[in-house]
C-alpha cells in the first residue's frame, strides 16, 4: 500500500499518554487511543491505517509505555504491527524525550530516514487530505526542514496551540508558537491568519536529533545513556519548535480533533432534534443539549437536563455540567489518594486471548468472569499463594492441571490448587467463558509464574 | 407498652402502594415503605413501632399484596408482627376497599372495636405527639364520629389534600375535602385556617363499614363475597369523607411528611454548607442544591450540578432536575414496554434466610450471590428444569442431596443435578456466601417445588 518515492519515511505514533479527561470511559491505565469513540476502530488503529496508506508496517514505529504496551499491540497485531517496533519509554517525560527516543532508533537503522510523528488520538479524516499533505510536507522535509502542519482554526479555542506564520504561501514561515492562548488573543491571531498547531511534524530524523541536542541537550544524553528517569518532562513545542530556526507550516487541508474533553467530543458526534447525544441505554424526558452514555448492563433515566454530560460505565458515573468536565483531574486526585480503583482501570481488562471481568472482590477470596476466544489459550503458569476453581459457563473448555488433560461442558467445574501448572484452553468455535473463583490470603495480579505462554509474556 | 383505656382500640397499617416515584431507590416490587430513608428503620417499621406504643401487636394488622407480604413480615417479625395478621388484597384497589377488607376483618373478631388507620409509608415525630392526639381523638371516635388528623400546612403544597374546618375547637367539624388544590385555591385555604389531610384515621369498625355500605355499597359486597377484583380502585377520601357528615378533624402537633417525591425527600434531609445532600460514594465539585446518592461498589463524580437529584443503584441510574422528577412515570411505562427490569425489582432479593443477587443472566444460564444467615437454612426443595452448582466464598455450608449430607468450607463446591431434593444451610455463626450458577433451559423462580420450609411458603 506504500506510496513509492516515500521510501526512507518513517511513522512514529506517539502513544504514551494516559489521558483521563475522557473519565470514565477512559482510565489511568486505559487511555483514550485505545477507545472507539467513532466506528469500529479505536483512534490507536485509525492512525495507524492512516499511516499504512504511506509507511509499510515494518517502519511504524509506537512509543509508549509498558501499562499500555500489551493492549496497543492486542489492538493493533490484527492491522500488521510489529511487535518489536513498540518502543517501551522508561517513565512518561512528554513528547520531546518520547520523540527523540524513537528518533534515535530509526536514525541507527537508517542515516537517511525520514519521520512522520504523529499524536495516536488525533481524530482525522478523511485520509485522502491527510496524505495530499505529507506529499507537500516530504520534500520541505528532505531540505532539512522541520514541518508541521498547521489547521485552519473553525474558532477562537483556547484548548490548543496556534502557530504565527509570516508569508502566504504553500509553505509558511513560522514566527512564533503560541501556547494556549486567551479567547481574545486566539481571535487576534486568527484573524492574523494563525494556524492551530496539530502536532503532526514531519522531519529527516538527523536533522531533529541535531536540534534535540543543541536545544535540549539533557534529553539527547538521556535517550544515550538511559537516564530518562531523572528527566524533567518536556514537550517537543516547548523544547524545540519554540526555539529552532528551521520550522516551517504546512497549512493543511484534513479536518482535525484533538478530542481534549467531553465537551469536544460531544461538538463531534451527531445530535438529534433536541441536540442530544445518546446512547441505546439512555430513557429521556426533556433533555436539551446533552451527552448521555448508558452502559452495557444499565440504563439511564435522565429528565429535564440541560447542558449536561452524562456517562455510565460498570464501576462509576459522572454527572458534569458542559463546561466544567476538566474539574475531574481534581476528582481522580482524590480518588487516587481514597484508594477507589475507578481512577486507575475498567473492571473488565482485556487479553490477547479474550477478556476478564472482575465481579466481586474481597479480602480471602476474588470472583471473576473469564472470556476466552475461540482456539485460544492462556499462558501455562502457576500460583504460589491463591487455589482456583472454575466453572464452565459457556462453550467448552480444555484444562491441562499438570500432565493431565480435562474436558469440560457447561455447568461443570473444576479445581485448580496452589502451586499446580494449569492452562486453560477453548478448543471451541464458539467463546469460552467461565467463572473463576480465587481463594487465598494474597491475590495480586503479580502471583503468577508463566512458563509456557503463546504470547510471550 | 399498650396504653390502658385503649383495650378495644386496633391497628391498621395500609401497606399495598407500589410507589414507584423515588425510583430507582424504590421499584414496582420494593416499595417506599419497606425502605430506610431516615436513620436505621424502614418507614413501615418505624409505623408498626410507633402504633405498639399504644396497641399491642397481636391487634395490628396490614393490609397489603401478594408482593410486599414477605419483605414486610420479614422486616415486622422482629418487633412482633403476627403472620396471620398481614391481610392480603386480591388486588390493588386504592384505600376504601383495602380499609373495608381490614375493618370487616376486625369487626368480625370484636364488634366495639376502634380502628387507629395509617399508611406505612409517612414520616412522623415524634411518637409522644402522635400518641397524644390519638387520646384525643380516641373519645371522638367513640362518640360514633370519623376522625381524621389534620396537619397545619407549612407551604401551599398542590401534592395533599386539605381539609376545611368550620370551628375553631380542639375538635374540628369539616366543612370540605379537597384533593390537590393548585397553589392560589392553597394559599386561599391556608388563610382560611384549611389544614392537611394526614390520611391517618381513627373510627369503630362498625360506623366505617355502615358508612362504606351506605357510600360505596359495591365495595361492601366486594369484601363479603370476594368479587374484589371487578372493583373500580377508589380512595376513602372520595368513597366517603367526601359525602359522610360523621367527620371530624383532630389539629395534629406532630411532623407529618408523605414523601412523594425525591425533591421532598430533599427537604427532609441535613444538607451541607452548597445545600447539598451527599453519601460517601460521591466526589463532587462545585455542587449547589443537589441530592447526590452513590451505591455501594460504584461511585458518582458530581462536577458543576445545581438543582439535580442523582441516584446511582446497582442497575439503574437517574438524572433529573429537582421539579421534574414526576416525569419518571412516563420513564417506567417505557421500560416496562421494554421489558427492562429494573422498573420491577432490584437485583438484589431479601428472604427470611438472606438474600441473593443476580450477578449475570443469559438465555441458558444465571450467576447469581446467595447469602445465607448464620443458623438458617432454605427450603428443602427441588427444581424440575434447572441443575445447580454452589461455590463457597465465605463460611461454612451444609447441604442436604436427597437423603446425604455434606459439609463444604470455603473454595469448595458441589453439584446439584434436576429432580434432586436440596437444602443449603448455614450452620455457623458467620454468614455464609456461595455462588450458585444455575443451568437449563427454564430458569424461572417459579421452578422450584417446596417440600420443607421453615417459613411456610
């Protein structure tokens, strides 16, 4: 699907981030990227189809870090990611020692690359534009440029960055970036003719290591010398595009969302007559101007609200006037500090080979719901303090309790003792779900030896 | 405790109403009055205290329907509710009929009875002032009156019925019933010395039933021969303080609520410094006049709410501004339509041994949490169409398979095939916890042949 004549571009996705200000539907440890807020396909795999339609997979590159690791490549194996190009950062440091860290990495392997950096949640379409774009940006880039594509403001916002540029044609000048800026200035640079900067660059990688080191020299040592935990976090705004001389803009023509809230999101999604946003889980009488999500196994009564978000999840619900959904950064702070696990992950957490959903959980004992797809496996493993028994609620279930080997159908069950190898497998075309009760005096995710796993873990 | 002087005096608790409108705290099937809203009693155990303060409980009874029988007995025996005395409607027919069944009932037992009526479901203190206008009405009513407590109105409420009085002694004549004036004809009746219909009456079981023979001859017939369920529902206030000229009003000192709403609910309760009402599962922000209810395992993030009711539950959550939360009405008839069952119940169903949630249900199986209290146990019982399976999660189990015993600890488990007579009992002296999935095609709770019950059913 590769373009000919990109053929030293590089993609990097940039996909570190552990956005919350989607709470709840997004969690410490299950990021925005990773949610299908639009279609079918989360934002991590709509950007990196986008990228597909130009870079072959084997040169798309992610960074990240290792809470997110597992799940972006469970999302992302199926489009023909590598798994060795997901690019572990040390710690979270924003996107400038992000950045050089997968700059460095691809300029090893080869002197003459080319990079596309792009954010993973950035909504964009249609592709087409997207691409028209990065044909105009590439040879700026191959002159030793670093480009970015600016985005016509549709309003005054004071959630983004703007870039001052100072000539009119296809490729801008860049005089100056502006970060977040009032309303009023906002208008004023709009009407100076100001672009949004999307934070999607595009550079040979030499040429941006050469700026990391001369403007951030601390960060160049760091991705060297792997002492990327003392570093102070930085962006690659603030660290280089503010101060290099060698930027220009590229004004582009794609429609694009950094979806930073609610709010932003609800301004996305199609409304009715009333100008809701709802969901299939929501009962309404006289509602105005609202988002409201129901969950899955819930509903939703919601009567005379105005102006109001309104999202359902397993474990927790938020309630929140339309303007005032970032006061949650707040409200995660407390829960952080009051131990509720609702700040950190959903209940249900997925697996390469299906799913688990913790029902209930206690002290001596936990009680989950097992969802494994058809022909896959679990990893072979042991616990050292926890017993488990489960019981087959659907589909069929093969279990291998050290060298032997059991069937079992609906309605039977099984016990798993401590320190007993076990595996579990559904032979089945159909999903496999069972309930797993654990019993012990410690129960942590941590107590478990693999020793044999499918997905090398 | 009963009073001397009362000896001919009755109880009658009327306990069929199926409010639905603190929904989703109370539902079709769990009623306001068997929930604690105010400290650590239900309101219906709150009343049967309140009227055992002068009447002995062998002389109280409830009428009810086949619905809330269990959970009220299983809330009164503690404070020495006879079974035989919970009368069972045929039907839910509104307030004359049930109060014909009752009066009838009682007459027939003691032809100089004199019946104190309430419902179960409002809010009164303090008892001493409740029992104080009871002695004062108690003589009226013995001079062959009706009498009924009437509440000096706080606010020209358009939710109650008001009561015209025509003099301006301890006892009042009436003049006039009127049902939910709107606000203007309230502040007019107010000015008038009007005065709030409490719906607490106390009159012999002979002059009420001539009264209903002489007003509403069909519903006299209908409780004699039992043709109940052709019966138009119609109230006592229309049915026969509308047209009698026996009535009369007793100024009541007491504070009366009947809690019709979630916004009067509100009211009633200690709010903070932003007029908020709160439990602990709730992180707010900025929240000003808003009742903010979180359940046990979820939590709510309140950002920016004014004028709000929020009441989160294990299934349903409602949204609503504080005046309109009478629309929910309209809300019910659209998940009845659509068979969502949390209009009837809620996941969670309390019995005289327990209780038990439905954790999952799907087409051929059902996961559901059994508690069972320290030294109960269930019916001995089978099912025709479903096998069960019981994990132990905490304490000790003992169960009965046809005519074997077993003892499961924790971790362990047991099948329990169709047409196989079981019991499951706690034998120790903390509760025990199982997980019981059910397996069939029919998985209804009306599968299961009773053989033994320690409660009669």
């Amino acid at each position: 699907m590769a373009l000919s004549g990109f053929k030293n571009l590089y993609g990097v996705i940039l996909a570190g981030g552990s956005g919350t200000r989607l709470w709840p539907i997004s969690r410490e440890l299950y990021p925005k990227q990773l949610l299908k807020l639009f279609g079918n396909k989360t934002l991590i795999q709509q950007t990196f189809s986008r990228l597909k339609k130009i870079i072959p997979p084997e040169k798309i590159y992610i960074v990240t870090n290792q809470s997110f690791e597992e799940d972006i490549y469970l999302q992302l194996k199926g489009l023909g990611m590598i798994r060795e190009n997901i690019l572990v950062e040390p710690a979270q440091r924003n996107t400038a020692p992000a950045i050089a860290l997968a700059s460095k990495k691809i300029f090893n392997k080869d002197k003459s690359a080319i990079i596309l950096t792009c954010p993973a949640d950035h909504l964009i379409k249609p592709d087409k534009e997207f691409i028209r774009a990065v044909k105009i940006a590439f040879p700026v880039a191959q002159n030793n440029f670093l480009v970015t594509f600016g985005i016509t403001p549709t309003h005054p916002s004071s959630e983004y960055g703007y870039i001052k540029i100072n000539s009119k044609n296809k490729v801008y000048k860049v005089e100056k970036f502006i970060e977040k800026p009032d309303k009023e200035e906002a208008e004023d640079l709009i009407k100076k003719g100001g672009l949004w900067n999307s934070g999607i660059f595009i550079w040979k990688a030499k040429i941006i290591l050469q700026e990391i080191r001369k403007n951030i020299p601390e960060v160049y040592k760091a991705v060297k010398s792997q002492s990327y935990l003392s570093l102070q976090p930085i962006s690659i705004d603030k660290g280089i595009l503010e101060h290099s001389k060698k930027i220009r803009a590229i004004p582009a023509n794609f429609q694009w969302q950094d979806i930073g809230s609610w709010k932003s999101l609800y301004q996305l999604l199609p409304k009715d007559s009333a100008q809701n946003v709802l969901n299939e889980k929501v009962l309404e009488s006289g509602c105005q101007n609202c988002l409201i999500y129901g969950s899955q196994k819930r509903i939703v009564a919601a009567i005379g609200l105005e102006d109001l978000i309104v999202v359902d999840t397993e474990d927790a619900v938020l309630v929140s006037h339309k303007e005032k959904t970032h006061e949650i950064k707040a409200l995660l702070e407390k829960m952080k500090k009051n131990n509720f696990p609702q700040y950190l992950q959903h209940p249900t957490t997925y697996r390469p080979w299906g799913s688990f959903t913790v029902i209930e959980e206690r002290k001596n004992f936990k009680v989950k719901k097992v969802v494994v797809k058809p022909k896959e496996k679990l990893s072979l493993q042991f616990h050292k303090q926890r017993s488990e028994h489960w019981v087959v609620l659907k589909g069929l279930a093969k279990v291998e309790l050290n060298d032997k080997i059991f069937y079992l159908k609906p309605h039977q069950s099984i016990d798993v003792p401590v320190e007993v190898k076990h595996r579990l497998i559904n032979p089945g075309r159909e999903n496999l779900e069972i309930i797993e009760i654990q019993s012990g005096d410690y129960l942590g995710e941590d107590d478990i030896i693999r020793i044999e796993d499918k997905y090398a873990r």
